[in-house]
C-alpha cells in the first residue's frame, strides 16, 4: 500500500482529499504546514501532495526536503505562471483547484507508477561478521548504482568498480556475489595495497614447496581458494606488472600455475575489481596493462563521493551514529542542529569512513545528550586566500571603481570568484553552476581552490 502525505492549510480540502485517497487504497498522512510535514518525515513516503500556499513557507519548499520523494503540487491559482514556476522547482507535476476527482487519481497513480520503475531498492548484504545490513542511499546517483548491481549480479561477468578511498566499494562487490549464482561460493576479498609487492603473487597464485627461500611447504592461492565463487581485488591499480601478467592469464584461459610447480591449474573464478586511481591512464604511463583493462572493464560501476550526496549524508549519518551508539552504549544521542549544518557543509575527503570516523569520535567525546560540533572533530585544513580577491565591500558613495576591479578586466578566475560571492546568498548551488555552465562538482573543486566557503545556511536562515 502505497503512503501519502496531504499538506493543506485548509481542513475541509485536506479531509475531502484523505478520504478520497483512502477509498482506492492509499494509506494516508495529513499536515497542515511545511514544518508539520517536516515532522512526519516526508521522505518516509512515497508522494507528497501538497498545496502551493500554505501558512509560512511555499509548497514548494517541501521538493528539496522530501527528495527523492515526489511531490505533487496544488493550486489554487491555476495560472500556466504558477504551475512552470513549480516545475521549475522540481515538482513532479501540478493540478489545479477545484480538481476533478478521476483527473487527480489518474495523476497519483501515475506517478506512483513511474515513481517504483525508477526507484531501485538498496540490496541486502551480509558482511564479513555475518551480520545483514543494507546499502543506503536514495539519491538518483546510488539508485543508478543499485539498478547496475541488480542487472550485472547474474550476469557472471567482470566487475570494475570506481570510486574514491571510503566510498564502499566493498560493500558493492558483496552485494554483486550475494545476487549472483555464486552466492553458496566462497567470497575472498583482497586489498592488492595491503600486501608487500614481493608476496603479491604467491599469496595471489600459491607456491610449491622450496620455490624460495622460506617456502617451507607448498601453499594454496588465494585465486584458487575462491574456485567456484568470486574474487574481489581492491585497489588493482597497485599490483606489479608481473602479477598483472598472471591474472589476465586467470581471466584469459581460466588457468593458474603456483609458483615453482609446472602444473597448470584451471579455475573457475568470476572477478570483481576496485580501484580509485585511472587505470587508462596508468596503462598510457606504463604501470598497467592495457590488455588487463580491457579485460576487467566488462561491467563497469562507478560509486559517487559523499560531497555529491548530499541528499543522502544525513541520512548516512543517522543510521551510522545509530550503530555507533550501540557499539558504546551511548543510547539516546542525537545531533545538535549546528552538527548537522557542519556534516551537511564539510566535502568529506574521506567519503563514508571520514564521517563513520566523525561521528565514532563524537559519541565518544559528547558530554550530554547532544553531539556538537567540537565533538566531531572536523577540522579541514584552511585553504590559503587566493590572489587579486574582490573586495566585497561597499565603497564609500562617490569613490569610483578601481581598474583592476572593473568586470570587464577581470580574468576567469576573478569572474567566477566575483560571481560566485555576488549570488551565492540567493542562489541554490544547482543555480549558481547552471548560471556559470559548470557541474555542481566543479563548482564545489573551484570553491576549494579559491577559498570560498558556502554560504546555503546563511540563505536557507534568511528565507
């Protein structure tokens, strides 16, 4: 049974509406404001209805808030002016008021009905203790991600999975084995980093007794104990070239041969690699081979940062300081709102285990009931002030412009920094990149390098 939630400052609307819904089978939720459907938690739903005018903030404020949740809007004033702007906002479409009973279910069910198609549930994975857990993330980037993992799971094929150092790229190599028909198979997972280059390929392929120095009896490979399932390489990029030419020999022909033997072994291994460096670039540069590229990238899954989450950093950080309390039973500690502002704002260089870390370190340190940010201990590093900054503040009436702060003669860097401190209180970050015609990514590298900070609270607080 799909869930609905009605925000409608008029009660006799808001009734007419609920018990319209509810005799085709949808449970339903009523608010009468944007803060008393903020309390019900509008992304535990699966759409939102909500009128355009409501007492305090618009409709439309609940679109960022309830995402990825649809959010359907009403008006009263049924101007094409109105429903564009809506649109424009992100709404996932309009109806107009009085509205026509079967015009109104034709358009829930229909969005419901696009709503599930696209939507992609989080896999279930059991990790390494044996424990279930679920990926989380709703944002469109893990949905796409959560879409890959379903349809390359059964597929039996070679997995390359990209991404950044804390990103979970582990977490997506289980969740590929555990939806695969190697599941009853052993998993074996290794981090190429980890292990010294001069026992890469014996803990990879084995080695016979006496093959060298210290072998003092023969040894089974980590590529042959993972017969019948599935191997995950983490950080490939990091393994010697000779390694290298083994491994593409397992992906080749199936075979392996342990060091010192003239046996060959065949093996039946599916292989899942990970990697945050580029390996076409690496292979132009001589530290990897082409030919094993090619042969890894069959599937390729690329896993977002944290700082192109945002949707879903918060939701990360309740289920994580959830865990974190009940590993030190610390029951009832909750975020401060300065917290939040501080976890919503910092680009998190060390994605998902930065802000496990973080928030490990805040139940640890806080006093009372409350995390603070102090407690977090997120202190990134200043970014020194770049050079020929714009003044921001108002001259004096009368004085003129100096040259070198005239628009006109401003290089690229200064335009970019002018703008970006001109707008940025009025604009969301998504207008401010769509206005300079760069990617919110780019906006955000930018920012970094020119030490500008964000200014979204300052404008959220003003609304």
């Amino acid at each position: 049974m799909s869930r609905i939630l009605i925000v409608e400052d008029e009660a006799i609307i808001r009734t007419a509406l609920r018990r319209l819904l509810e005799r085709h089978d949808y449970e339903v939720s009523e608010a009468g404001c944007v803060d008393e459907a903020l309390a019900l938690e509008p992304r535990g739903f699966d759409l939102v209805i909500s009128d355009l005018r409501l007492p305090g903030e618009p409709g439309t404020d609940l679109i960022e808030h309830a995402a990825p949740v649809p959010v359907l809007i009403m008006t009263s004033y049924a101007s094409m002016r109105s429903a564009v702007e809506s649109l424009k906002q992100g709404a996932v479409d309009y109806v107009a008021k009085p509205f026509d009973h079967d015009e109104l279910l034709e358009t829930v069910a229909r969005v419901l009905h696009q709503q599930s198609s696209h939507r992609a549930p989080p896999p279930d994975i059991t990790d390494a203790g044996g424990s279930r857990q679920q990926m989380i993330g709703e944002c469109p980037a893990m949905q796409a991600v959560y879409t890959r993992i379903r349809k390359t799971a059964p597929a039996d094929v070679t997995v390359l999975i990209q991404g950044e150092s804390g990103t979970g790229k582990e977490l997506v190599a289980r969740a590929i084995h555990q939806q695969s028909q190697r599941i009853h198979a052993p998993l074996i997972c290794v981090n190429c980093a980890a292990i010294p280059e001069t026992l890469i390929e014996s803990e990879l392929f084995g080695h016979e007794k006496g093959a060298f120095t210290g072998a003092s009896a023969a040894r089974t490979g980590l590529v042959e104990a993972a017969d019948g399932g599935t191997l995950f390489l983490d950080e490939i990029g990091e393994l010697p070239l000779d390694a290298q030419a083994r491994l593409l020999r397992v992906l080749q022909e199936g075979e392996i041969r342990r060091i010192g033997s003239v046996e060959t072994r065949h093996v039946d291994v599916r292989l899942i690699a990970a990697t945050h460096r580029d390996l076409r670039a690496l292979s132009k540069t001589g530290e990897f081979r082409l030919d094993l590229y090619y042969r890894l990238n069959v599937m390729q899954i690329d896993l977002p940062p944290l700082r192109e989450r945002e949707d879903d950093i918060l939701l990360i950080a309740e289920v994580l300081l959830e865990k974190a309390c009940r590993r030190h039973r610390r029951d009832g500690l909750r975020l401060s709102r300065a917290a939040h502002r501080v976890i919503r704002d910092y680009p998190w260089p060390g994605n998902v285990r930065e802000l496990e870390n973080a928030l490990e370190r805040g139940v640890i340190l806080a006093e009372g009931h409350l995390i603070h940010p102090d407690d977090l201990g997120l202190n990134p590093s200043p970014t020194p002030q770049p050079r020929n900054v714009i003044e921001t503040r108002p001259l004096p009436t009368g004085q003129p412009l100096e040259e070198e702060e005239d628009i006109e003669d401003l290089s690229l860097e200064d335009y970019f920094q002018h703008f970006v401190l001109e707008h940025q209180d009025h604009m969301s970050e998504t207008e401010l990149a769509q206005k300079l015609g760069i990617s919110r990514k780019c906006l955000w590298e930018r920012r970094q390098r020119l030490g500008i900070p964000r200014k979204k609270q300052a404008r959220r607080s003003s609304a």
